[in-house]
C-alpha cells in the first residue's frame, strides 16, 4: 500500500513512475546547500518530511472521501479504510528512524535531537491544523485570520520544518533554522491559498483534484471564507444557507459558483498569495545564504503561486 501511494508500484505490485511534486523534501536539501552544506548529508530528513507529509495524505484522503489522487485510485478506495489507516500509521513511524539516519551522515547527535524534535512539533501542529479545517466545514463565522491560523499550522508546519531541518543538517545554526522556517511557514500559507482557489476554479485534467470537491465537502476555503466575510449581505446570507446543509448537490455547488463569482474573492486570493509569496522572498533575501541554491528556492517559491487553472 505504501509502494502504491507513492507512486513505485500499481495496485498489482509491479513497477510504475509516478508520484507528487517533492515540493518540501527539495525545499529541505536547497536549504542545506544555501546554509553552506553538502545536500546529501540533509537526504534524511528530507525523505522523513516526505514520509510524514504522505501519511497526512493517505489519512486526508479517507477524512475528506477522496477516491482519486493524482489521477489514481486513492489507498482507501482500493484497501478499505481501516488498511488505508495501518499505512499512514506506518508512513508517520518510519518518518523518526529514517530521520535519525542524519547521525551516519555526520550530523553531531544534539542537532539530531533537536531536528527530532522540530520534526515532531511539527507534524502535530499539521494534525492541529487539520483538526480545525475539519471543524470549520461545521461552523459557519469562520473568517479570514481564523482560516489563515488554521493554514499556517494545517500547510505551512511542514514547510517550515522541511526548511528548518536543511539547516540543521547544514550547517547546524538554530537560529538560523528558525529564521528560514518563518520562509517555509508563510510560502506554505500561500501555497495552500493557491490550491484552494484551484479547488473552485482549477482543471481537473492539470490538477488531478476532482473540480468543485471543496465545496461539495462544504471547506471553508479561501474564497467561500473571504465571500461570507466580505460578500454583500445577499451572498453572504445564499452561502450561509447552502453551507448549513448537511449535503450538496450539483445545483447547490453551482449557486455557491455564482455567489463566488458576485463576491470576488479570485482577485482577493491571488493578492493574499502573492503577498505572502513577496514577503517570504523579502524575509529570504535579509539572510546569509549562498546565491544559487538561494536563488532555486525563490525559483520553487515562483512555481508554488504559478500553478495552472
């Protein structure tokens, strides 16, 4: 089931290619090389943040009643709930001893103890944060700097852990670390705004995210937050109507799409993401890194708010 969903094997066992984007392990070597380290040595804790950041994804995907990831069957659909929750279990315990494996690459153990720990906080701070995604499809006063505090634990924690942890391994400066992981945090909170406009307004055939699944589970997303906060009285009210009932259907997704369109929250979002995108660069630029792999995380910063629709 692991071999399956990251994308080494089909359903039958036998070798295939594919995969997701790798966004934070990369995230986590370039910060290793910008911090003066030789990428291998951060391999590691690269692979445990993928590790751990795949068990949020086979878990998400029963949580949220996904049957497709990537244009494949999701773990759930094919196992049952109850294997697909054995596999993510299994991902989230194998993220510390792979983790731990920094000592064979010359990581002194302090350092190590401390990326163990930074490791840890942050996945249950992504476990927090998608406590209150879920308890917000319940709640219908949810606004802006709520679902932005939610964003920062539920996306950005693991961002700025990968980060973080490239520094450790680099050239093992916590402060520093911590300097870099406030760029991951706030790249990861517009990396998530990005993806819930794509939700709405996204390709299905670019994504491989099921068009208008959102709303159907009735997410506070970005846009739906931003229309009930901000949206003249009579859409505020229209989507708090839908919103209340216990299941939508095509005609309820397809009101919440006009009632979308009338609020404007597109805009609002592509300006929220593209702040925090500039303010995470401008925070990158006023530290002492080396110009190249610097210069590859601004380029990685670009592609996370350049994302077809």
């Amino acid at each position: 089931m692991i071999r399956y969903h990251l994308g080494w094997e089909d359903a039958e066992g036998r070798p295939q290619e594919a995969g997701g984007k790798a966004l934070r392990p990369t995230l986590c070597l370039l910060a290793c090389e910008a911090t003066g380290g030789d990428w291998h040595r951060a391999l590691p804790a690269a692979a445990a943040v993928e590790l751990v950041h795949n068990f949020s994804l086979i878990h998400d995907d029963i949580q949220d009643r996904d049957r497709e990831r990537h244009h494949r069957p999701t773990v759930w659909s094919i196992w049952g709930e109850a294997q697909a929750i054995n596999a993510g279990d299994a991902l989230l315990a194998l993220a510390r001893p792979v983790l731990l494996r920094l000592v064979d690459r010359g990581v002194p153990a302090v350092t190590v103890i401390e990326a163990a720990r930074v490791l840890d906080e942050s996945t249950l701070e992504m476990v927090a944060g998608q406590t209150l995604d879920i308890a917000f499809e319940e709640k219908s006063d949810v606004d802006v700097p709520a679902y932005l505090q939610m964003v920062r634990q539920k996306s950005g924690a693991l961002f700025d852990c990968a980060l973080r942890l490239g520094t450790l391994a680099g050239d093992g400066d916590w402060e520093l670390a911590e300097r870099l992981g406030r760029v991951g945090r706030t790249l990861g909170t517009a990396f998530q705004v990005r993806d819930d406009m794509l939700g709405i307004w996204g390709d299905e055939s670019k994504t491989g995210k099921a068009t208008h699944a959102d709303v159907y589970r009735r997410k506070k997303s970005m846009p739906v937050v931003y229309a009930l906060s901000e949206g003249k009285a009579e859409v505020r009210e229209g989507l708090r109507a839908i919103y209340e009932k216990p299941a939508l259907d095509d005609e309820d997704v397809a009101q919440v799409r006009h009632y979308l369109d009338e609020a404007g929250p597109r805009a609002y979002c592509q300006r929220q993401a593209a702040e925090l995108k500039e303010g995470a660069i401008a925070e990158l630029e006023g530290l002492e890194l080396l110009p190249r792999p610097r210069a590859e995380i601004v380029q990685l910063a670009d592609f996370l708010l350049e994302r077809e629709f």
